[in-house]
C-alpha cells in the first residue's frame, strides 16, 4: 500500500516504513505527526483518489530530526559591466519515518 500526500507545497509517494526529508515542520511538533492532506491511497485491489483529499486518509510518521541540504552556489554576472554577485544557500528539511497509512473503509 502506498500515498501520496501533499506536504510543504510539494507531493510525495510514501510508503510505510520510508525515511523521506520535507520542509521544515514546526519547530514546536512533537515525535509523532499525521499528514492529513492525502491526495491517492492506493492498496493492491485499488486506487482511490480525493478531489482534491481524500476523506478520512492519515499518514502517521515520527519525526527523526531536522538538518540542512548541501550549499547551493548562485553566482550572477553581466559581462562587461563588472557586476558579480555570489550568494549561497542551504535549505532546511525535516526527516521522517512513515509508520502506517490509514484508510476509512
């Protein structure tokens, strides 16, 4: 069995006992968090799909720790003109643990 949920403006395909990095949750959240926007659940019988969520669907998760990806490097210039610019950034994520997805028959 497997969803995919909407988390942090993108959608991801989990399944139970997957290790996945989302943006960042509230720093306030505690070990354990339900998704509720599932938007398909899908068994090995059939796929059911919400418009836009489907209604009752939870995916549980615990949540593992927070961390940073690697720097990426923007550099802008203009030739001829002397102008570069050089900045980096490294976006912050949340690591989770899907426990189980549940579906209301």
């Amino acid at each position: 069995m497997y969803a995919i949920l909407e988390t942090g403006g993108k959608q991801v395909k989990v399944m139970a006992g997957d290790v996945i990095k989302v943006e960042t949750l509230s720093p306030q959240s505690e070990d354990n968090i339900e998704f509720d926007r599932v938007l398909a659940v899908a068994s090995d019988e059939d796929v059911t799909f919400g418009s836009p969520y489907v209604d009752g669907a939870r995916v549980s998760a615990e949540l593992l720790g927070d961390g940073k990806h690697r720097k990426v490097t923007v550099f802008k210039m203009k030739r001829r003109k002397g102008y570069r610019k050089k900045q980096g950034h490294r976006q912050s994520f949340s690591q989770v643990r899907i426990v189980k997805i549940t579906v209301p028959e």
